[in-house]
C-alpha cells in the first residue's frame, strides 16, 4: 500500500529585520523619563525634609491659613490692613484671593499651622502628578513632564511658598483634555475661581465664537459663587473689590517679574515702563488673534501664556505653568520643548522673555494632521 503525498511543511514565519531592535529603541524614551521623574519626586522628597527650614516656607499659605481660620470663627476674610487704604502685595499675613478659595482651604484650618503646610506640600506633588496623568499627550511625555516640572525652580519656588501655582496646573490639564466640552469649562471655572486673570481664556473662546463653552465656564462661575455664598457671604465678595482697589506699588514691586516692573529694576523711568507693559498687553492681544488661524489647541496654549503676561504681579512660581506649552509641544514634535520649565533657573531678568516665548513658542507646533500622521519623536 503507497502513502499519500507527504505535507508540506509549514513556512518559517518571518521576521521584520531590525523590528525588535526598533521596540528597544522605542522603550528608551520612557525608561529614560520615568528614571528622571523618580529622580524629580526624590528631589521633592528632599525638599520637604529641607525647606522647612527656610524663610520661605508656608508664606503664601499662611496667609491662606489665616483667612480660611478666621472664616471658620465668622470673621471676615481679608485684614483690615488690606481694606483700609492702599498696600503693596507683598507682606505678610495678605489674603489676596476671591472668597471661593478660602472655602477649599477651609479644612485645613482645623489643624495646626505647620501640620497644615505639610499637607499642603503633599497635595500639591499629589496634584502634579494627577495633571500629568491627564495630559493629552503620549505617555512618555507625561512622565516627562513630570520629571521636569518637579526638577524646575518654578515648582520648588511654589511648594516652598504653599502658593497655588501648582495646584492650579491640575484643573488647567483638565481644561485641556477636555477643551471645548464641558468637564473642560467646568475645570476652567474653578481655575478662575482661584487665580482671576486666567480669564483671558474666556476672551479668547468668544473670539472663536465657543459660545457654548462659555456658557458652561460662566455657568460653572455662577454654581462656585451660589455654593460658597452662605459660607462667606456678600460682604467678603465687597471686600475683595475693595481690597483689589487698595493694591498699589505693584510696577516694580521687588520680586515682581511683569514686563513693567523688569524694566524699573533695569533702572529706567516712567513712562518707559508703563509703555513696555501696555506693549506686551498689545503683543498678547495679537498673539491670541492670530492662534485663532491654528488649531484650538495652540490658541489655548496662547492664552495661557496671554495670561501670564498681562498679570500686574508675575511672581517667579507662576512658570510652573511652563508644563503645559512644553508638554504640548514635545506632542506637536517639538521635544526640546520640554527643557521650558528647567529656564526657570535661569536669573530673574530672564525670565519675562520665558514667558514671552511661552506664549509665542506654540505656533511652532506641528499641525494636528501632521502629528496623526505618524508619531513625532518623543
């Protein structure tokens, strides 16, 4: 008896050549990152086991502090040194913020002074790490991201003072993820809520006509201010108008960093920096328009450097904000990009041309077709 035909063997499957080599080329980038950012949180580790020490720490959230502890015992939130005539905004004990925030700090004023700043600086890593996970970007570039902004002197300026800076990077990453719907207005609502000037961002969704992005923001407002009215009252929103009405010797003021103040301390005289200031409010108003021939994202990003670069008082901790143009960039193929926070070590001078190119540095993003093309380098 003859047996059948044998079988074929089967083929040999092939092999890309290089493909594997390509995968270990690709997992780099990340390890890289994720062993900077385990460097960034041991370096936050640190500090809090070192700032404590300085003259620096807690003082902005003493001030937080104290007006969330006299709210507690029914007495008014601003001091009556902010409320009886004009002072600069640089001492001490100030509350400068809208009533809303008190109410968020409100359980913190239970404990004590220096329990309260420890835990302040714990929930501001903790933030920081939430609003890279929430990044629209490329998990490598959240991680480093990450290890950037915790290595910046912007961040570490900010958790030695227990200012918001940081804090504030978690809602402006959820107003990003979802820019335009509205979790994103809701997210931009409380931002505002706690840093004002950061309504350029509404100026700029009338300009492209998000109407209904801005009906969600405002109605957000409106929510943040009826919710927080019968712990504060109407009286405490009076007062922090009077209070903004009393702020003076801002241009100049030491350590502030606007356009205005920067050319005081280079030694000119009015009316050169009232010029340089209404000048750099003229180039973000243009900047904003002209994001509006870009994608939405880019025109945020814009806007946001808008912001920075229009506020009367530009401390040296609010380019912890760099996070975000930087992030958005490296996704957009520009990874240098992401050196942005690290420029916050550079001298004070400098740093109002960081901000300038923080606000400008977006329109070098790639478009958005070119980017879903194929994968920029991270």
């Amino acid at each position: 008896m003859t047996s059948g035909p044998s079988a074929s063997p089967a083929p040999a499957p092939t092999v890309q050549p290089g493909a594997g080599g390509r995968d270990r080329n690709a997992s780099w980038p990340l390890l890289v990152a994720t062993v900077a950012a385990i460097l960034g949180l041991a370096w936050l580790a640190v500090s809090l086991a070192i700032l404590p020490d300085s003259k620096a720490w807690g003082f902005d959230f003493a001030a937080y502090h104290g007006a969330a502890s006299r709210l507690a015992d029914g007495l008014g939130l601003y001091t009556p040194r902010s409320l009886s005539g004009p002072f600069a905004p640089i001492s001490a004990g100030l509350y400068l913020y809208p009533p809303p925030f008190a109410v968020g700090v409100l359980p913190l004023a239970a404990l004590p002074l220096a329990d309260a700043t420890t835990t302040w600086y714990v929930l501001h890593v903790l933030a920081l790490a939430a609003a890279c996970a929430l990044l629209p970007v490329r998990p490598v570039i959240r991680v480093a991201g990450f290890a950037v902004t915790a290595l910046a002197f912007a961040t570490v300026r900010d958790l030695a003072l227990g200012n918001v800076s940081v804090l504030l990077l978690l809602p402006m990453a959820a107003t990003w993820r979802w820019l335009d719907r509205p979790l994103g207005s809701m997210a931009m609502a409380l931002t505002i809520a706690i840093k004002p000037t950061t309504a350029v961002v509404l100026v700029w969704w009338a300009l492209r006509r998000r109407w209904r992005a801005l009906a969600w923001c405002l109605a957000s407002g409106v929510v943040i201010l009826l919710v927080t009215l019968p712990l504060v009252g109407t009286a405490s929103y009076l007062d922090y108008l009077t209070m903004l009405r009393n702020v003076s010797g801002v241009t100049g003021a030491p350590g502030n960093l606007d356009l205005g103040s920067t050319v005081v301390q280079l030694g000119f005289a009015e009316p050169l920096p009232t010029l340089v200031w209404v000048g750099g409010g003229i180039a973000a108003a243009m900047a904003m328009v002209l994001s509006l021939r870009r994608d939405r994202e880019v025109g945020y990003m814009v806007s946001l450097g808008a912001s920075l670069l229009l506020s009367p008082l530009l401390w040296d901790h609010y380019l912890a904000l760099l996070l975000l143009p930087a992030t958005f960039l490296a996704q957009r193929g520009r990874p240098w990009a992401l050196g942005l926070p690290l420029l916050t070590w550079l001298p004070a001078v400098v740093l109002p041309a960081v901000v300038l190119a923080a606000m400008l540095l977006p329109f070098l993003a790639r478009d958005e077709t070119d980017t879903q093309a194929g994968p920029a380098p991270a």
